[in-house]
C-alpha cells in the first residue's frame, strides 16, 4: 500500500491533522538542516580564503523614485515609469485614445 492510499484511508481528522502537523515540522527541520549545511560551506570557503564579511561589498539599496505617472480617475494611482507597466496606465491609454505624456504628473 502506498502512501496517498493510505492517506485515502483515514477519516479520523484529528489524525490527519497530526499527520500534517508532523510533516510540517520535519519540512522545517530539513529546511534548517540544508541552511545550516549551506552556511558551514560559506564559512569554510571564507575561511579558507581568508575572507571575511568585511571584503563582501555590501548592496547599495535603491533610491526611491518620485513618480512620474498618475491616473486621472485615482490621483492615488502613480508610476514612476520604471518597471512593468500598471494595468490601469495601459488601460488608460487604451480606453481614453490618450498618450503616455497626458498622464505625466508634471505637464
């Protein structure tokens, strides 16, 4: 018998919940496990490159960027025009025959 016909099996709530209970608490214990794996090779590899966390540049975060966008029907509504295109810039554009510039914030 195989495991989902096992499961199949079963009525008892209580004990699929244990079940499931179980199952999560193993997925966490591997999830350490491999993190925990995975750290011990980074610190062997710094050691043995006499490296430390200061010779590791440090991501810079990104400025925010004031918008450039707003939807008319929703001042709330902006985009700074990087990135993907909001759904209600393109349907702006599309339902109102408008172009990106009657949307600029600063006209």
């Amino acid at each position: 018998m195989n495991f989902n016909d096992h499961i199949e099996k079963l009525t008892d709530v209580d004990e699929l919940k244990e079940i499931i209970d179980a199952a999560s608490k193993r997925i966490d214990a591997i999830e350490f496990a491999k993190k925990a794996s995975a750290i011990n090779q980074i610190q062997e590899l710094m050691l043995s490159n006499d490296l430390s966390l200061d010779d590791i540049p440090q991501q810079k975060p990104r400025p925010k960027v004031a918008p450039k966008y707003a939807n008319p029907e929703n001042p709330g509504e902006t985009w700074s025009g990087r990135g993907r295109e909001p759904k209600w810039f393109s349907e702006y554009i599309n339902e109102n025959n408008a172009t990106r510039e009657d949307l600029l914030i600063n006209k």
